[in-house]
C-alpha cells in the first residue's frame, strides 16, 4: 500500500465521517439535555429528501440547505411534542419518526418526480463544491506535505469544515457557557435546574432545536454527496451515529474521533472487499458490522465504561 | 382510584388513537392527489375481496402476532426490544437449518423440529442483550438495535458463504425438501370443500400462532412467571424486595420474547418462501412494536392488530398495483399508529380522564 492510496481512504475517510460527525453532535446535544434520539436516523432522511427535491427545483443548494434543515427541525419539533409537551415515550416516539420519515420521503417523493421515490439528479449548483484552500495547487509539489494537503485537507465541501468547526464550539458551548451548563444539567438532574428557576422545557426544546439543524446539515450533505436523494439513503447512518456518541460517551472530542473511526472503518469496508491477514480472511459483512459490535462491547463495559446522561429517556414531571 | 373506567383505558383510548393515526393517513392520501375513500376500497377489495386476498392477509397476520406477542412479553416486563428484526432473521436461519439438515419424511415432524429450530436461535440472539441488561446494565434498546445489524451482517455472511447454491446467481438457499412442506389452506380446507386460493401463502402457521396468543395469556396472567414478569414490569425495587431475582426475569422474559420472534420464521421461511432468502423478515419484527403498542399488550389486542396490520400490508400491495400509491404508504400508516398509540398517548388520554371525572362529579353531585 502506497502513501497515495493511504491519503485516498484517509480523504473517503473524511467524506464518510462527515455525515456522521454532524449527526452524532446533534444527537449530543438532545441526549445531554436528557432527550434520547433515536429518531437521528430519520430527520437525517428527511432532510436528505428535501435539500435533495428544493435543491432540484431551484437549482441551489444552499436553498435545498435550508428546506433540509426546516425539515429536520419539523422532525425534531414533532419529536419534542411527544416527549416533552406529551411526555411521551421517546424511544416509541423515535422509532415512530424513523417510520415516518422512510414512508413519506418515498410517498411524497413519488407523488412530486414520479421517479420511484428518487429526486432528479442534481448538478452545477445544486451541489456543494469543492473548497480549494489557498495554494493546494502552488504546494502540491512539495513531497509528503503536499498531496496531504491537497488531496486530505483541500478539496472538501463547506459542510464538512463545518462539521470539523461545530466540534471546538460545541465543547465551547456545552463546557464554557451558562447554556451548556443549564443544558448539561438538565440532562442529569431537572429537577435542580426547575428549582433554580429555569425552564426545563425551554431548554429542551432548545436542545431539539439545535439537534434539528445539525441533522438538516448533515442530509443535505448526504443529499450533495449522492447527487439526489435515493430511497432509504441514509442506510443506517443515523444509528451509526448513535453508536458513536455512545462510543464517544457523550463528548464532542471524543465524537470527533469516533465518527472518523467509524468513517474509516466504512472507507476500508469500501475499497476492500475482504482483508486478508495471512492465511484468515476477514469478510466484509465484519468489516460492515464492526461499528455496532464495538458499540455493544463498549457498552458492555468491557473497554471503559459508557455512562449516559442520567435524566435521559425519562420525561420532567413536576412534583405536585 | 382510577380517573377512568377499565373499557375506556382498554377500548376507547386506542380507539381514538387508531381513528387519529387513519384520519392523518388519509390527509396524506388527498395531499398527494389521491382519493381516500377510493383507495379504502381497493384496500378492503385487495384483502378481503376474494381468497386469495384473504390468504395473503392471514399470512401477514401470522407474521404480525408472532412478533407483536414478542415485543408485548419483553414489555410486560418494561424491557422495550427493538431487535425483534435481528430475532426474526435469526430464527429463519434456525428453521432453515433444521429444514436442510435431513430430507424430512412428513412435513408433522418437521414442522415441531423447526419450531424448536427458529425459537432457540431467535431465543439465543436475544439471550445477549438481555445478559447485557441484567449483568452490565448496558441499555437493551441499544443493543438490541445493534443486533439487527449484526444479524444482518451475520445471516448475509451464512447465506452468501454457506447456504448459497453454488453457481447460482440469487443469493438464497437451496429450496427445502417436499417432506418440510407445511399444509396451506387450500390444501387444509379442500377436504370441508371450500375451496381457498391454491397461491395464498397462508399456511398452518397460522393455527401456531392463535395457539401461541393464548398461551401467552396461559403465560402472563396465570402462571408464577407471569406474575414475576408483570411485578417486575410495575416495579423493580418492589419486585427485588419480593425476592424476585431482576437478572432471572430479564434474561427469560427477552429469550421468550425472541423465542417468540424465532417461531414466526416456520410462516415466512418454512411456510411461505420455502428456503432463506436475504432479508426474510421485511420489517415485521419492527411492526410487532406497533401491533404490541395498539393492542395493549394483551393477546386479543394483538390478534386484531395483527388482522389489521395484515390489512394493510396486503391492501395495500393493491393500491400500489391499482392506484400507483406506493408501497412506502403502510410504512407511514405505521409510523403515524406508532406516534399516536405510543408517544403521544397522553394526548388523548389526558382530555378523557378529565372528561370522566368531570362526569362523575356531576353524577355524585
């Protein structure tokens, strides 16, 4: 394996992690402030289909951003009424998204392109382009340091710098201000926050907030990366990310690498269909099912321990 | 004292629910150009309308009480199994092992060895998660989430490596022997002289599972385990403090749960495809959290949730070939039955028991 190859999967590295990186913050957010998600999966579908089907019809991909992020949040919002406001199950109401989200992007998508569920190709404008840093071309020549910097760190689209920026924030975010430690603390214990005085319901809905448009980010990349949506295309991400943010036990550092982790195990799973190690071959169905048997193993307690937040799952109910 | 009588928590509340989940369902229909009532008909017609249709819905009945009946056992117990679909596979790989293993004479000897067949791998996918809830504390929803994967994974590896007929190009086993053929019901029926569609997919399995809905009541409400699972559902420090072992009780209720799961494999896999194919169970072991949720967790719910959910899977296959709405329509209809049944429960709940009580003060006044 030559240094080129290794920057090739390192580069589908980033790409694949991309996605998953934004979703896992955004999973983050909810889950911190006591709200488990397992509905990740389908706002990043929703919003994939309808970045995919505004971007299609105006020709811009910043107008699909923001229809993908207005999606997600309508997700994110049906999602806090039935958890907060209803103080429902948010497990059931997760999975209930989940199946929302995979019948009616078809269903709507069906009824708008006439395609089987699919959104016309997207092309020119209608995608993310590449962002060449400066001198990517002028330094490519020097050996070693430039085909890294051209090849891995140039030449990404503009959610993905994003998605590497939304990491430093939402530490600062969650660790240097007054709103993420009201936010880290409802998570844990809302009654102690309700008693200092602030909303336990606001704070939540805030945190479905920002978890609706990082989930809107990360399927309108899905969207840009594929060139349309496709039926059922976030294929598992939304859980894979879940499983990162256990496996990064709820820090956004820690999902960062997590989430390339994971993105580099895919990258692999891509480009290789089976990894011989002398005379064992390891199938590619492992490769594929690595991420969760990690999760489990890592959930196990085996390798260091997985605590969630405390208040997680459970919705606020005021003593009377 | 209760804020409601009994029927209404039972009957009246997933009733409401239901008519909401149809009426946003049917919304759906009209906004996207659709008649609504025109495409109930062609559901009711499609799987009612003639054996076959009939045949088709009670196969997917089958399918439905099986994992329904599953997820409801683990919910008695206030554990929540979504790896019902990872259980399922399994249990198909379970019955089709059984199935391939020797050239069965008569399909009433098969069918008791797959059954033992689908519950024990079903049962054994589950065993994980469950010691993992009980000994390590690791959440059950998660885990068992990342068992469908892994089964997915898994039973493709079997199939594609081991089961697989070589040289073929579907990646599906080899089709089982005559002897592993279960009884339909034309041929079950053809002796009364009715005569049932000869291509309906449904099949003994059916009998199995009606059976395996009252002994799921035998189960909860009139035995001793039933009776610690439902202790330990309503509280576990009461339970603990009763001497009921926690550990003992989560790892039995999700290994009958994916006992459960395992057994519906004898319908799809045995019954209906007669070899393994890649993703034999098609969601059912998703909507068994549907069909669990809707019918309350009580056998005779979860009859009459399968029976509609059978519904709509096949009324609705119609109205993909005759109204060209597509299939995804049940997946929404079962997102939207999810939401209301299960998440937004007290939605409904909360106007009607202050409803009741507003009533009974004013007939105590």
């Amino acid at each position: 394996m030559d240094y080129l190859t290794i920057l090739q999967i390192l580069d589908s590295t980033v790409r694949l992690a991309t996605p998953l990186l934004l979703t896992c913050l955004a999973g983050l957010f909810s889950e911190r402030a006591g709200i488990v998600d397992i509905g990740l999966e389908g706002k990043l579908l929703a919003a994939a289909f309808m970045s995919g089907a505004v971007a299609y019809v105006t020709g811009s991909i910043w107008l699909g951003l923001l229809a993908g992020v207005a999606a997600s949040l309508a997700f994110s919002m049906l999602h806090g009424l039935a958890s907060i406001t209803f103080k429902g199950d948010q497990l059931i109401s997760g999975v209930a998204l989940n199946f929302l989200a995979a019948g009616l992007t078809v269903v709507i998508g069906q009824s708008w392109f006439a395609l089987g569920g699919r959104t016309p190709s997207l092309s020119g404008n209608g995608r993310f382009g590449e962002w060449n840093l400066p001198f990517s071309d002028a330094w490519s020549k020097i050996p070693v340091f430039g085909p890294t910097y051209n090849e891995l760190i140039s030449g990404h689209t503009a959610l993905t710098y994003i998605a590497i920026l939304a990491v430093p924030v939402s530490w600062w975010v969650l660790y240097r201000t007054r709103f993420g430690l009201r936010l880290r603390a409802v998570g844990e214990n809302p009654s102690a926050v309700d008693t200092a005085g602030v909303s336990v319901v606001r704070l939540r809905y805030l945190a479905l907030v920002i978890a609706g448009v990082l989930c809107g980010l990360a399927g309108t990349y899905l969207a840009s990366l594929a060139a349309g949506f496709v039926k059922d295309m976030s294929a598992g991400r939304g859980y894979i990310a879940l499983a990162a943010l256990i496996f990064a036990k709820w820090r956004p550092w820690y999902a960062l690498s997590a989430t390339l982790l994971f993105g580099l195990l895919e990258a692999i799973g891509n480009r290789y269909q089976s990894i011989a190690i002398g005379d064992f071959v390891i199938p590619v169905q492992f490769m594929q099912a690595l991420p969760y048997i990690l999760t489990v193993v890592i959930l196990a307690g085996f390798i260091g321990k997985a605590i969630p937040p405390r208040a997680g799952g459970t919705p606020y109910v005021k003593e009377r | 004292m209760q804020a409601m009588p009994k029927w209404a928590d039972a009957v009246l509340i997933p009733l409401i629910s239901i008519l909401l989940a149809f009426f946003f369902s049917g919304l759906m229909i009209w906004a996207i150009g659709k008649d609504p009532v025109v495409a109930i008909q062609t559901m009711i017609q499609g799987a009612f309308g003639s054996t076959n249709g009939i045949g088709y819905t009670l196969y997917y009945t089958t399918n439905f009480i099986f994992t329904g009946l599953a997820i409801a056992v683990a919910y008695h117990a206030r554990l929540f199994n979504i790896g019902g679909e990872g259980q399922v596979m399994l249990g198909g790989l379970g019955v089709a092992l059984v199935c391939l293993a020797i050239d069965w004479p008569h399909w009433a000897l098969a069918l008791p060895a797959a059954m033992i067949g689908g519950a024990v791998f079903g049962a054994a996918w589950a065993f994980i998660p469950a010691y993992l809830q009980a000994k390590r504390g690791s959440h059950i929803v998660i885990t068992t989430m990342m068992f469908n994967f892994i089964a997915s994974a898994f039973v493709g590896y079997i199939l594609l490596n081991y089961l697989k007929v070589p040289g073929s190009m579907s990646t599906e086993s080899a089709g089982f022997s005559a002897g592993a053929h279960l009884p339909t019901f034309h041929e079950m029926l053809a002796p009364f002289g009715i005569n049932f569609s000869k291509n309906a997919p449904a099949n003994i399995s059916f009998l199995i599972a009606l059976l395996a809905a009252f002994g799921f009541w035998v189960l909860i409400w009139k035995t001793r385990l039933g009776y610690e699972i439902r202790s330990f559902g309503a509280s576990e420090t009461a339970a603990k403090y009763a001497g009921i072992n926690p550990v003992r009780i989560t790892i039995i209720a999700m290994m009958i749960s994916g006992a459960l799961c395992g057994l519906m494999a004898i319908n799809n896999v045995m019954g209906e495809a007669e070899r393994l194919i890649d993703n034999a169970p098609e969601g059912a072991g998703f909507i068994g959290i549907a069909v669990a949720l809707m019918g309350r967790n009580h056998p005779i719910g979860i009859v009459l949730a399968a029976l509609l959910f059978g519904f709509l899977y096949q009324g609705g296959a119609e109205l993909t070939f005759w109204e060209a709405i597509p299939r995804e329509l049940i997946v929404v209809i079962q997102g939207l039955v999810i939401m209301f049944t299960g998440a937004l429960d007290n939605m409904v709940r909360a106007p009607l028991e202050k409803l009741f009580l507003a009533l009974r003060k004013t007939k105590e006044a």
